[in-house]
C-alpha cells in the first residue's frame, strides 16, 4: 500500500533516520535501518493515539523516514471478484465492488488491493483502512518532521522473508494476542493467505503442555492449507513450514514437524513484532539488518 502524504508550503530541511514500525494492537516495535546509533524497541500504544506515539519516537530516535507495517486489526481484508474493467479503470470499480461487503461508506476508506500470482481464480484481496485513521497518522508524523514512505500490511511483507526462493514455504506467524496466520510463499510472492482462530495465546502455552493437543491442532490447521494450494491452486506441495513465533518454539516445530514429510523449522530469535517491523524497512527503505 502506498503511505498517503501532504505538501508544504515551507518545511526545514532534516536529517533523517529510516525506521521500520509494526503497529500492533497496544504497542509500535521500531526497527532502526542498519548504521542506527539507536536500538530497535518496543514503544506502547495507546489506542490511536499516534501523536503520543510520534513524540515518543522522535525522543528517541529524532526526525525518521517511516516505513509502517500494520498489525491485524488496523485493516480488513475482502475477497471479490476481480472488476471487468481496464486496469487504469480497476482503482476505481473495486471501491463499488465491496460497497455491500463493509459496514461504512466506501468514502471513508482507504483502499488498495493485490492479485495472486496465479491464473486459476478471478478474485483480487482489498485492503481497506479508516481513511481518518490514516490521515490522523499521517498528519502527526509531519507535525513531528517525520515523512511516512509506505505502508504494508503483515500478509504482504511476509513475502521478503524468502524473496528469492522459486520453492513454495509456508509461513506460520503469530503475534502474541492475535489470531495465526498462515502464509504460502513462491517466488517471493503471496500465493495465499489465511488467519487461523484458537491459537491467539499460542506464545503462552508451555513446553510441556504443546504435546496435549496444541501441536496436532496446529498440524491439522496446517493440512487444510496446504491441501487447498495443492488440489485448489494446482501446486507441488510446499518444501518447508516455517514458524515465525514466540513462545516455546523449538519443541512445537519438533513436535509439528512428526506430523509432516516437510522440513518444520523454527526461524525467529527475537520478538515476532520486530520481525514485522524489520521487513517493512527492508521493503520501503532497502535496509538490512
């Protein structure tokens, strides 16, 4: 998605620095971009209250070049039937089309959409976002001499962990607090995605108690996607399970890993929010770690 801006008549000039901020329900992790003189933390949030936010940040970091990420529940996803219209025209229908599918007018979201790399469906994804929301974000991130570069969503940035990798991985990431979601990857694309309910406390649940239902229950959640890219999207079976996750994480890609021929891999070391934080640097300010 693309950050929304506004002009100045005059502005003086800043040295800045690039952050990557997940914005998740009650916090903002920070990612600085490689060189920072500054380490990455975790700032909390109240509610919308992105002026708190913005100052906190600048305390702390100075004026930056923001690359957002967006945590469930600051957007809705849709699925509709793609628009038969011109693409300089698809902007435009695709607001019409989920006209019935949201609780508010259309004019007070703010929209954007991507298609699946494959060619067997006729349905694009909308994001949409409180346009308000947006604009209250954006407008306190200038007022702080901070300049918002992009915004993306945890569905989309999942994409750079394997950017190059022409095999299919699927990504199993969790927030702590927030329902799972389930992510195929190919060729650095989103090939599809799926939130998963029951494992919203799944960082809280002890190594000794994965065995007794978590662990099945998760591996079950993971055959049904990936029987659906299989029979469904008409794919070679995915190469790998990746779990982006918190908690007791070693055993449960150990004990997940019994149910499947696929290589289960536990790959995060730090708080999943950062990591969220990190990619979106990477996709809208080229930084590394």
């Amino acid at each position: 998605m693309t950050a929304m801006g506004r002009s100045s008549f005059w502005h003086k000039k800043t040295e800045r620095c690039d952050l990557g901020l997940y914005l998740a329900n009650n916090s903002c992790w920070v990612f600085p971009a490689a060189g920072a003189e500054t380490d990455a933390a975790e700032i909390p949030l109240d509610g919308d209250n992105w002026q708190g936010l913005m100052a906190a940040i600048v305390s702390r970091f100075g004026p930056a070049r923001l690359a957002l990420v967006l945590g469930a529940g600051r957007y809705q996803l849709l699925l509709t039937d793609k628009p038969a219209v011109p693409e300089n025209e698809l902007a435009d229908a695709v607001r019409w089309s989920i006209k019935d599918m949201v609780s508010e007018p259309v004019s007070s979201l703010k929209l954007d959409y991507f298609e699946p790399p494959h060619t067997h469906s006729n349905k694009i994804t909308v994001v949409t976002v409180s346009r308000s929301a947006l604009e209250h974000l954006v407008l306190a991130a200038d007022d702080k001499d901070c300049e918002i570069v992009g915004i993306s969503i945890e569905e989309l940035v999942t994409t750079r962990l394997f950017a190059t990798e022409p095999q299919a991985r699927m990504v199993v990431s969790h927030v702590p607090g927030n329902e799972l979601l389930l992510t195929v990857i190919k060729d650095g694309e989103l090939w599809m995605q799926r939130r998963v309910r029951g494992f919203s406390e799944l960082d809280e649940i002890a190594e000794s108690d994965l065995a007794y239902g978590a662990a099945d229950n998760l591996s079950l959640e993971l055959q049904r996607s990936m029987d659906y890219f299989e029979s469904q999207l008409r794919q070679p079976p995915v190469t790998s399970i990746e779990l982006l996750t918190q908690g007791a994480t070693q055993s449960l890609a150990r004990l997940v890993g019994a149910n499947f021929n696929q290589r289960v891999t536990a790959m995060n070391n730090e708080p999943v929010g950062l990591t969220f934080a990190r990619l979106g640097c990477e996709e809208f300010l080229g930084a590394r770690p």
